[in-house]
C-alpha cells in the first residue's frame, strides 16, 4: 500500500472487479480493503524507509496511538522525556511535544489517528538520534572538527520500544558519562541563575589588588558571591578572602593563581553567564558525538583550550602536563579525533611537513642555498642530497621534489621522543627545545602537533605498564643518540578534545577560552537547530 492513497486503492480495485465482472463479489472485496488507519499510516510512514518496513512487518500494529497498556506506557514515557529535552539543551522544537499532544487530542478520524502515529515515531526517532550522537554534524560546523560520530539506526530503535521497557529504552540513550550529567546540572544552575537576573553588574575597573577599597571591590565582592566562589560578606575592602576567593577563580579559568584581578582575571569575571550556558551547552553536545567512542581504561586526554595533556586510568588522571597546541591560523589549527597511540620514538628525527617546507623554507632557500643549515636535503628515497647540487631557484612550491629532515639532536624541533597514533592528519605528541613556551598562560604556538612540558615523565608513565624499570629502559635508548622506536605493547587511545567548560575534580565548572572559535560556530549551529536559551530576568 505504500505510496498509493486510500482512494487510489479503491478505485483500482473497484474497477478491477467491474472488468473482470466480479461485481458479485464486491462485498468480499470490501471486506479485505486495509481499513483507514491502515491506509493512512502506510501512506504516512512511506517516506521513511525504515519507518515504513518496521509497521509493514508488523501488520500496522501501533506503537503509540492504541488503547491498549503497552501504547499508553510508551507515549507516556516519551512525553515524559521530550519534555525534559531543554535540560539536554537539545532543539525542542524539532520534536514539538505541544503539537503532538494536539493532534492527538484532536484526532477524530481513523486518518487522523494514523498522521499521529507517525508524527510520534518521527519525534521519537529525531530525539533518540540527537540525544545519543548529537544535534548537528560536527563536520558541517568546522573543518578542524573531523570527529566520527555513529547515528544510532532506526530500525534498531523501533524495535527496543516495541519489546522493551519504553522508560529504560528512553534512559539509555543519555550518555554514559559522570561528566555529562555533571555538566548538565551546571546547566541547570546557570539556568536558575539567570532567571533570577545573573551575577549583577560587571567589574568596571581595569584591575584590582588585594588591600583596596571602593565600590569597585564591592562590585567585585558580590560578582563573587553570585557564583558560588565567596560567602556572604559586607566587606567594602580587598580582603584575604576575597583574594582567596579571587584565587580560585583563577584556578578554575586556567589562570595564574595570584590572587590579584588584573585584566585577564577581571575579562573572565565579567564574561556574562549566559555565554558561559552557551559553553556547557556546546560541550554537552561535544559529548553526544563521542557516545560511540570508547574512552578506554587507560586513555590519553587532551583538551587544546586548556593547554594540558592527561593520562586518564580508570576514570583518574594519573599524569598530567602543560601542552603547547597549534596556532589559531587556518592551516596549523589542532584537529579534534580519537586515534590509538601505537609506539614512541626515542631519538626522533623530525621529516619536515610538505606545507611547512613549501611555505617557509624553500622561499628561505631560493634566496639563500645555505639557509636552515640544521636540515637535510634527502630525495624521494630518504637519501641526503648534497645542497649545492640543487638548484633551488628553479623549483616552484608546486614543482619541488626534495624533502627536509632534521637528524636527532638536542635542538630537533621534535625535542628527544615524539608519540605516535599515526593518522591522516600527521599530529603527535612530542617533546620541543622551546621550553619558554610552557610559561604562558596562552599556549598556541605550534604547527598542529602537540608538545609537551614534561615528556620524559609522561614516556616513563606509558612505559610503566611493560617495564620493571621505564625509566632506565628510556634512558638507556636516549644515550645511544640512535633513532629508536619503542612500540606500546597495549596501545593506548588518544582523545584530542576541544572542551571549554568541564567539570573539575571536585565537581566544579572550569572554563577556557574558545581559542579556535569552534565553540561559537558550534552554538550557531545548535541555535539554528532550534536550541533557545533562556530570556534574562531583571
């Protein structure tokens, strides 16, 4: 019946019978016609695919709209979840549970029934689909977003609904994660805090120290107090606790914890809540598209806004340390991907990357054959070619053929050891000569690889689980000056993520800059899905 109206489907039978004089019949032929519901629905469900297999191979039976325990159970259930959809900050709208409820209320006609048994499958399917894996595709938002994301099938869906406990079905496709229940009571929070008019005025001052007074520190002491970091207080002066409560500020928003509000602390103090709602929000949808990422027991995180790279067991960092991550220009922005680390190399050689050598050193070399002394010319096949037997002058970027390699040493860009989790993308974890770097606040220096502040120790937390001694077996490949690839005997997953609000240790909410602007690109996206956020009170 698919595809062929109500009408369609008499009139050919009807005309059927008359041709081949079975008139007499007719009353047989009426009998066996699919009734209204059943027109309407197959109809209906025809331009899905797998909506209309699932209520084909199972007679039209209804999910949703029947009198029986099981129907009512089950669209009970789902208004009971879609109701809470804004709390996932997912687009209401795209599920409209108003206007499911009204076309069931105003369903007087076996058709009318039909529309709203689909309606409510569609809404079903759109909710599961973007409460498990996310409301917008994350390669549509960003090019530097090259996260695989698995939708749940649909089939398989209309199938736990029908055979399952329509509540437990509905539950399980929240995600997993601690953290994504802990960012959505920030949510939660944020939300209640807007409501009530936010965190009161912004901080005017240019900076602010520790033993001044005036209606600034006031402005500041109740800004304080509005989030959550300062106890009720009268004071009108810079106290020690406001400086303590200043303190944790800053340790919560990647900031040096001096206590003092200078420009950066007083610029994140005054970033309005709703921008931050805006942050959790985009990281809880972060989160939707890795459901079908396994972590791993032991696993590598890496956030590039916070400028750190974790080693994560059993759901505790066990080892931690500052990164350096690329630069915000187009072409050395650090993508975000999971990939296995597979072994390390000791010793490194640094190839030079095709776009660096092109863009950077070959116009050094055209003008000078004796520039970037440190690097080798090496052919196709990985042999060095001597530098005065090449004209440089007479290549263009396109046409050049050579390659670039630095040998190991202790001013290789790649520093002592690299890590490896080969992928298309040829980002690494490495060590780097510029240890200066690791002192800034803002750490986006490099060409997309990540570099690490304390390599040694982080080589040494990964060999711990296939050494008796990591440390000497490290140090004893480091001595020879050999370039030495020492494989991980289980490898190890590595997340690199992009989260600018995340729960910390102790369940708080920290923050970061959007240093890429993905996050705003994000929230776009989510906005012209249909998330709203909240209207301001006050």
């Amino acid at each position: 019946m698919t595809g062929l109206t109500g009408v369609a489907v008499l009139r050919g039978l009807a005309l059927s019978a008359s041709l081949l004089g079975f008139a007499a019949q007719a009353p047989l032929l009426a009998q066996s016609l699919p009734s209204p519901f059943v027109q309407t629905l197959a109809l209906e469900a025809s331009q899905e695919e797998a909506v209309a297999a699932f209520y084909r191979d199972n007679a039209y039976h209804t999910l949703w709209t029947g009198a029986a325990e099981r129907d009512v159970e089950r669209r009970t259930a789902l208004f009971a979840a879609l109701s809470r959809a804004a709390d996932h900050g997912l687009p209401v709208g795209r599920y409209d549970a108003t206007r499911l409820a009204a076309m069931l209320a105003a369903a007087q006609t076996e058709g009318d029934r039909a529309r709203a048994e689909v309606a409510l499958t569609r809404a079903y399917l759109a909710y599961a689909r973007d409460l498990s894996s996310g409301a917008t595709d994350p390669k549509a938002v960003d090019s530097g977003i090259v996260r695989e994301i698995t939708r749940p099938d649909a089939a398989r869906l209309l199938a736990q609904m029908q055979t399952r406990d329509p509540a437990e079905v509905l539950q399980a496709l929240v995600p997993a994660s601690p953290d994504y229940t802990r960012l959505m009571r920030s949510k939660l929070a944020l939300e209640a805090s807007l409501a009530q008019g936010g965190w009161g005025q912004v901080v005017r001052a240019e900076s602010l120290a520790p033993g001044e007074a005036g209606d600034n520190v006031v402005v500041l002491r109740d800004r304080l107090i509005a989030m959550g970091y300062l106890s009720r207080s009268a004071s009108r002066s810079y106290d020690p606790a406001i400086q303590a409560a200043v303190q944790r500020f800053q340790l919560d928003h990647g900031l040096t914890a001096d206590g003092k509000a200078g420009a950066a602390t007083l610029a994140a103090l005054n970033v309005a809540p709703q921008e931050r709602l805006k942050s959790v929000i985009v990281a809880m949808e972060r989160l939707r598209w890795m459901h079908d990422t396994p972590l791993g027991d032991r696993h590598i995180w890496v956030n590039i806004p916070d400028f750190t790279s974790k080693i994560i067991d059993q759901g505790r960092v066990t080892f931690e340390t500052r990164a350096v991550v690329g630069k915000n220009v187009p072409a050395q922005r650090t993508p975000e991907f999971s990939d296995m680390m597979a072994h390390m190399v000791i010793n490194p050689s640094w190839g030079v990357p095709r776009s660096i050598i092109v863009s950077e050193y070959l116009p050094l070399l055209q003008r000078n054959p004796n520039a970037v002394s440190h690097l080798q010319v090496i052919d196709n096949r990985g042999r060095v070619v001597p530098r005065g037997a090449v004209n440089f002058a007479g290549y263009s970027a396109r046409s050049f053929p050579f390659g670039l390699r630095q040998p190991p040493s202790d001013s290789n860009a790649l520093g002592l050891v690299k890590f490896m989790f080969p992928n298309k993308h040829n980002i690494y974890l490495h060590d780097t000569p510029a240890k200066n770097l690791f002192s800034h606040e803002v750490r986006a220096y490099s060409h997309g690889c990540i570099r690490l502040a304390d390599p040694f120790d982080f080589a040494y937390a990964l060999l711990a689980l296939q050494s008796e001694d990591p440390q000497g077996d490290f140090e004893r490949h480091l001595k020879t000056g050999k370039e030495t690839t020492v494989k991980l005997e289980q490898k190890v997953p590595v997340h690199l993520v992009y989260f600018t609000a995340w729960p910390g240790a102790k369940g708080q909410m920290t923050y970061r800059d959007d240093i890429y602007d993905r996050d705003a690109k994000l929230f776009q996206a989510l906005e012209a899905a249909g998330v709203v956020l909240p209207v301001v009170q006050g």
